[in-house]
C-alpha cells in the first residue's frame, strides 16, 4: 500500500541544534530510495508501507546511536484508495490555483 507520512523526528537530550540528527535521517531516507522532501519541520516521505516505516525505524536507531538517549516522533500518515497521488501531485494542485489568482 501507497503512503505518505509527514515525519519529525526529535532528539531529546542532545543539546539545542538538531541539524545532525536531521541530516543523519535525510541520508537513512536517500539510503532506503524513498521520494522525501524536507521542510522547516520535518520531512514528508512517499512510498511503500513497509519501505517507509522501516526508514522511520532506522532514523530511531541512527538517532540513538548518535548517542540521543531519547527520541520522540511526531507523525502523520495518509493512504488512499481511489487513485494514485504523490506529494508533487498535491504541491502542483495548489499551485495551479494560486497562479489563477
């Protein structure tokens, strides 16, 4: 089954920046092949069920052994059924319609 998540992943117990333990999940997400883009907070991802949680496992386990002794994850996640759509797809619908503006 087709997913999209928007995923954050937050260290806890690693000091004020982030942007390492960022990084490190972008390379565990080009790693595992999947469709991502980053923004301000977060990363929305596209792909198979299992591809995608299984890269969100391993951006868990990549955190921890950067030495974050605790992770939290903020997530949403949508499927659907009744046609085929990427991220580009719904980033272009709202454009279209911001330009006939």
């Amino acid at each position: 089954m087709k997913v999209m998540i928007d995923l954050c992943v937050i260290p806890l117990g690693v000091g004020v920046s982030v942007s390492e333990y960022v990084a490190a999940c972008q390379r565990v997400l080009n790693d595992a092949g999947l469709e991502h883009q980053m923004h301000a907070y977060g990363t929305n991802i596209e792909g198979e069920w299992d591809e995608v949680f299984a890269a969100v496992k391993r951006c868990h386990e990549v955190v921890h052994e950067m030495g974050a002794p605790r992770v939290s994850t903020s997530m949403r996640v949508g499927t659907r059924t009744d046609r085929s759509q990427t991220m580009n797809d719904k980033i272009e619908s709202v454009e279209l319609k911001l330009s006939s503006d």
